[in-house]
C-alpha cells in the first residue's frame, strides 16, 4: 500500500510538503496539484492507525460476549455496535464462549492494542485480569465491584413470572432452571419467582437444569412434568417459569412431542425476550429484558469514562424487565 | 497507562534497556530484576498497536455484514470469529444495515486504519469502493468479480427444494419470494425451482414477497394461498417453497393463525436453516447453507490472500447445500 513517502517521491515534493497538504494546511498550489494527481495514480489513504497512535486516540472497543449465535447475544452485539458507531467507535468482538483463558487474553489483546475501552458479560471473573486503568463497563454479570455495571432486574423479573402465572389460578407452580449457585443474575430470576410464591402463600417445585443445555436432564424434567400432568385430578393447572427463553424452548419442543397440549394443559414463561431478527418474534410468553436500552446505557457509560477517565463516576444501573405475552399462556 | 519510558524511569535503566527486555534480549541481571519490579508495579502492558505497526501487519480483519440480529447471520459471525481467531486475527464487526453510505465508510476505514483484509457481505456493490490493494474475500454475494467470492449454491438448493416437494406427490407447488431481480443469489433459488418443474413437467405459481419483511404483501398472499385450500377437492396437496426462512417462519405463523394444518394441509421448505443457538433448531423443513464450511472457506482464502497479495489466486468456490427434514413437511 502506497505510504506518505511514495507520493512525496512521484510527486516530486518533500514527505513534510505532502504531510501538510493532507492535514489541511497551505502549500504551494503547483505541489498541491502535483500531491493530487499522485494520491489518485498510487491509490493513497491516509495512514490513521499512526495518526490516532501519536495523538493516543484508538477507535476500537473491545466487546467480549459468551456467544453471538443466540437471539439475546446477537439482538444485544446488534444494538452495542449501533450505539458504538454513533459515537464514532468500532466495535472488535470477541467470543469467550465461556472459556476463561479466551477471556483473559481478549482483555490482553485490548491493553496490547490500546483499544479505547472493554464492553463486557462474563461469567468469569474477567474484570480481575484488567491490569491497566482501561475504562471497562460490565454487562449483566457484576464481578469485583471496581467498575460500572449495566444489567436487568432479575429479581424483578422472577417476580413478574410468578405474579403472572399466579393470576391464572394455577395451582401448580414449577420452577426450571438452575437451583444451585450457577450465576448471580440466574439465581436472582429464581429467587425472586420464590420469594413472590412464598410472600403470596403459593406453593411451587422445582426442576433442575443448568444453563448448559443437558438434554437428559431436560428430558429427566420433562418426564417428571408429564408424571404430575397424568397423576392430576385437574388437567388444566400447571404453570412453568423457565430461567431462560433456550430452556423455555426446548421445554416446550419435548412436551408437544409427548402430546401435552401448551397452552391448555400446561402454561410457560420464559426469560430474555428473543426476537430472531427485528421482524420476527417467537410465540413464547417470557420475562423480557430490554435489551436495547440495556446496549445505550452501557455504551454511554463507558464514552463518559474514556472522555473523562478521571472524573467519570462509575454507575450501577438496573433496567426494569416487562412481561411480554405469547401464544404459550392463556392471556 | 504507563508507556516504555516510565518503566525506564522507575528501573533507572534506558529505554533502550527495556526494549531489549521486552523483546528477549540479554540484559544485565540487576537490570532485568529492576525492569520486572518497575513492569509490576506500574503496570505496564506491551503497546502492540505501535510494534506491530512498524512491522506493517495488523491483527485486524474487517467483516461487514448486514446484520448479526438474524440466526443465519449470528451463526455465520460466530465461525467467522472463531476462524479468524485460530489464525491470529481480530475481527472489527461492521454492521451495515444494507446502508450503502456506512459499507462504504467501513472500507474506507478499514483501508485508513491498514486492516489486514476485509470479509464482506454486500448486497450493493461494496467492492467497487475499495481503491488499495487491501485484500477482499467477498461472500455469498458477487459483484465486480475482481475479488473472491464463496457463496452457496443457491440454485442447487432451489432445485432441491422443487425435488422435495414434488416427491411428496404434491400437486400444487407454489415458489413464495421475490419474483423480481432483487438480488443474484434469491434469483438463483427461484431459477433452480422453476426449472427443475419445468424439466419435470411440473406446474407452479409464484408469490411475489420481498426480502424486506412486508407484512400486508405477507398476508396477501397468505390469503391467496388460503383461498386455494379452499376451492381445490382434494386438501392436502399444497406445497411451498419459500425463498429465506424468515419469509417461511411468517407465513407458517399466519397460515397457523388462519387455522390451516400444517403438514397435513400444506407442507412448507425454506431456505438458509436457522439454528437459533447451537443447541436449538427451529422445527422448519429447509434447504440449508453449510454456514460453518463457508466461514472457514472465506477465512482460509482471505488468509492466503494477506499473506501472499501477490501470489495468492482469487478463489470462487460454490458449496453444496442440503435438504433438512423438519416438522412442516411429512418426511
């Protein structure tokens, strides 16, 4: 790629004349003619990975998410990179698919590389690995505490979950999803399910299955679901809450296999709120996070702190989810 | 963020003593222990994005892409990244919205900050914008021809669709997409299909839907094909093709919403094979790209290409596509 000192050399002016021309100052018209044609004949762009390096500006934030080939991730990565544009970023992403040693050398590659800052949701302790005072803004899952924190209410959202299926008169209430310490968020979307239950003297049970979809616990689930189905006077009073949409839809796959009609038999409600593309929603009823807003707020915040990253107060924000209605309860 | 020179302050050595340590040069032990404590304690992280530009080679890799908020794309991101990074390489995520404005600013960036290479996914014609000798690998969609291309082969797939259909002893075959020129690879489906019932001798009709999601055009077809179930003798013997599963997934839930039976009444294919995440597959019948093989394909060409600009050859590989049974057909 043609550089500075080639159009200095075929337009027979010296590298400083050309340097000047292209930074807008006042050169001599016949070599501001003689730069022009050269920049044309050698295809040249201005070099500005080493302009942004002298005055110490890089462009990229560094996004890292578990994965983007889900809806919640790729409806989030979509609206992160819009909001990154707007402000005139660009968005390096990086995939941890979970895996900590990826985590760590991503937060590596950001300090190596100078990005600008880190956008993060791990559910690792990702954030201990940042040596350097680059601006970081979690999403979703907090670690250590020293930096901003964008996440959902998902104590809330459990709330809501129990509160909706309890206003359908449902006698039997389950819980699906992890009941042992898997994630903070996770475990606050069930503790809020079962303190709502418990506050409002409802009784539920609950089915184990982790966030790594474990197709024999979920089929384990799913028999014991349809056991409770069989052995039921009443047929028409089950409701579940699922910890996530994944889980939620897989669920309700295996019990139309097994001919249990949704929603008449048994009512689901899920949590995240995907949407595979902006035209296209799943029928599921789920607890939805507001992604978008998730997505602005996070990126604000983390402009504030690379503009002033001295003076920018660290922020701890929870957005409040909604219910959004599907074709898998009765509304 | 501590640079060369504050280690060499604080170590009281050169700065020409720490870049020897840095890069694995010999250096006097006293040296070298104070250059270790002088690191820790100011943290200081290696500045690759200035080494590596004096070496001239970026980690970054440009894809531009119309979305990432769609299964097909989000999965092709996702082994986009994962091949890229196997090689090394970053990846700056350019989400073009089909805006022709910002691909052309993602070029022209790509080319200002020297990115290695651009992968890109342009239904306009991107590739006329780029002036350096930047390398391109451009997927599924072709347009100048100066650059490689790695698509699937969409006319294979809409004749595969056309042979699905038609061995179900289905006698009304209806092709549901664009039956203008909207785009080459969505012209290729429809040509596969029409011509392999042509070759077969047999009759089809065709329903004019856009890519971008149309819903009154939707449902007047939707309607269409309704009015056909209803005034044929025999019921079940309507099959569909439909040019994208997005256009598929909607008319599926508005022939489900019309009380229409589906396989029983009408069978449906689509085309692309949305994985919602890597455990969870829609239950559509489809013609599916080999996502991951066009990833891979596209990452090891532009690869060659970087690393050998002069001597690598433009590839223009084809893959073959596949049909997948789902729960919209009887199979």
């Amino acid at each position: 790629m043609a550089n500075m000192k080639d159009v200095a050399r075929e337009a027979k002016v010296s590298v400083a004349t050309v340097s000047n021309y292209i930074n807008g100052k006042k050169v001599r018209s016949e070599a501001a003619k003689n730069i022009e044609v050269a920049i044309k004949k050698l295809n040249y762009v201005r070099n500005n990975a080493a302009r942004l390096l002298k005055t110490d500006q890089s462009p990229f934030v560094v996004f890292v998410v578990p994965s983007v080939w889900s809806p919640f991730f790729s409806e989030l990565t979509f609206w992160v990179q819009k909001y990154l544009n707007k402000l005139g970023f660009k968005m390096v992403l990086c995939i941890s698919e979970n895996d900590y040693e990826k985590e760590k050398s991503y937060v590596k590659m950001a300090e190596e590389q100078r990005a600008a800052g880190i956008l993060s949701i791990s559910y690792s302790d990702l954030t201990s690995h940042v040596l350097s005072d680059i601006p970081l803004v979690a999403i979703e899952k907090e670690t250590t505490g020293q930096f901003s924190l964008i996440s959902s209410d998902n104590y809330a959202g459990g709330q809501l979950a129990a509160k909706e299926l309890i206003n359908r008169n449902l006698e039997h209430l389950i819980f699906v999803g992890s009941t042992n310490y898997e994630s903070v968020e996770l475990n606050a979307r069930k503790a809020g399910f079962e303190d709502f239950c418990n506050n409002h003297g409802h009784k539920f049970e609950l089915e184990e299955v982790k966030t790594r979809y474990d197709k024999k616990q979920l089929l384990d689930s799913v028999n014991k679901i349809i056991e409770r189905i069989i052995s039921e006077s009443k047929k028409q009073n089950i409701g579940i809450f699922a910890h996530t949409d994944e889980t939620a839809f897989l669920l309700i796959k295996e019990l139309i296999k097994k001919g249990i009609r949704i929603p008449e038999q048994v009512q689901v409600i899920g949590f995240d709120g995907w949407n595979l593309t902006p035209n296209t929603k799943l029928s599921l009823s789920t607890i939805r996070q507001p992604i978008k807003e998730i997505a602005e707020t996070a990126v604000k915040q983390l402009n504030k702190e690379i503009k002033n990253p001295k003076e920018a107060e660290k922020a701890r924000v929870m957005l409040p989810v909604s219910y959004r209605a599907g074709e898998t309860t009765i509304n």
